[in-house]
C-alpha cells in the first residue's frame, strides 16, 4: 500500500466511517457495529477476568474504537497519529479508562 493509495483511497473512507459511525461499504461492517461487538467482548473479558491482568491483541482501527467508547479523545486523529506496530496498558476501574502508551 503506498501512501498515494492511502490519502487518494483509503483516508476519504476512514473519515465518513469516523463522522459517520454507521456508514460502511457494502458487505462491510460500520464503526458503531465494530465497536459494539468489540466493547461486548470486553466487558465479557473484564468481568470474567476481574482483578486479573489480560492481554489483547487487536487491530489499530478496533483498538481505537475500544478506547473511544471510554473516551472521545480517542478518534481518527488518536488512529492517523498512532505508529505501528504500537502496544498500549488500559486500566479499566469504576472511574473510566485510564491508559499509557509503551515503548
């Protein structure tokens, strides 16, 4: 994928599918089905595993998606501005989500 590709193709789709949380392309799954299904089975996992440290491993734009239910801050800018391969701690407790990037 160059980074023509990327800015010509792929970023016009990756902001209405952020603006538009239920836009998607046909046969596809929109921003707010994915954070759904994502946030159910995290909330099925924190509560399974409550007390316990786990370790998940998921795609930038989900990861993303996760951490934007708990918090706005984290949107396209948050997806656009993060490198990869990247890792991230969450700490999820009564108040919200708390997270620090690792190096």
């Amino acid at each position: 994928m160059t980074i023509v590709y990327l800015i010509i193709e792929l970023l016009p789709l990756l902001e209405e599918s952020f603006f538009e949380s239920n836009f998607s392309l046909e046969g596809g799954e929109s921003n707010a089905d994915c954070q759904n299904r994502a946030i159910k089975v995290l909330k099925e996992l924190l509560e399974t595993y409550r007390d316990k440290k786990i370790l998940i491993g998921t795609h930038k734009a989900v990861m993303t998606l996760m951490m934007g239910y708990f918090d706005s801050y984290y949107d396209l800018n948050f997806l656009l501005s993060t490198p990869k391969p990247d890792i991230y701690r969450m700490e999820f407790n009564e108040k919200g989500l708390l997270v620090n990037r690792r190096l």
